[in-house]
C-alpha cells in the first residue's frame, strides 16, 4: 500500500433515507477517519458532510467511489500532497 495522505471527502446528500447505508461505510472506515462534520440544510432539503481521513489513496478513493454510487449523493476529495 502507498503512504497515508490527509484527505477531506466533501459529501452532499440529496437522499435522506441514503443517510444508514453512509453513517455504515464510515463506520467500515472508520480506522482511517480522523473527524467528521455534518450539517442538515433544511431549507434546501439536503445535508453535507466532511470527512476528514488519514490514509492510503487507494482507500480514500474507495470511500469516495463508494459513497458517489449511492443515488441522490455527490462526494468529491481533495487530498493533501503530503
């Protein structure tokens, strides 16, 4: 496996009933999870998540990509180049 890269995955939910099959992907990475933030905007009907990783690239692309097959979500990921 490559070195650990800190990394934010930037998730936006469209989908509230989506919200379990999230909150359990996190939890199966949650070894590798340094903090996270959610915030509900309720006048808009979505939520938006930050997490923030401390882990290999393969794993935080697979976090992402994983979260991003899941209907009504968008996730992107900056990555630091350290």
């Amino acid at each position: 496996m490559s070195e650990n890269r800190i990394a934010v995955i930037n998730v936006i939910v469209e989908r509230r009933e989506n919200s379990a099959e999230i909150n359990e992907l996190f939890s199966c990475f949650g070894d590798y999870i340094i903090g996270r933030m959610g915030i509900p905007y309720r006048e808009k009907g979505v939520s938006v998540i930050c997490v923030v990783l401390d882990a290999p690239t393969e794993i935080i692309n697979t976090l992402t990509g994983k979260i991003g097959m899941l209907k009504g979500v968008s996730a992107k990921t900056l990555m630091s180049k350290k």
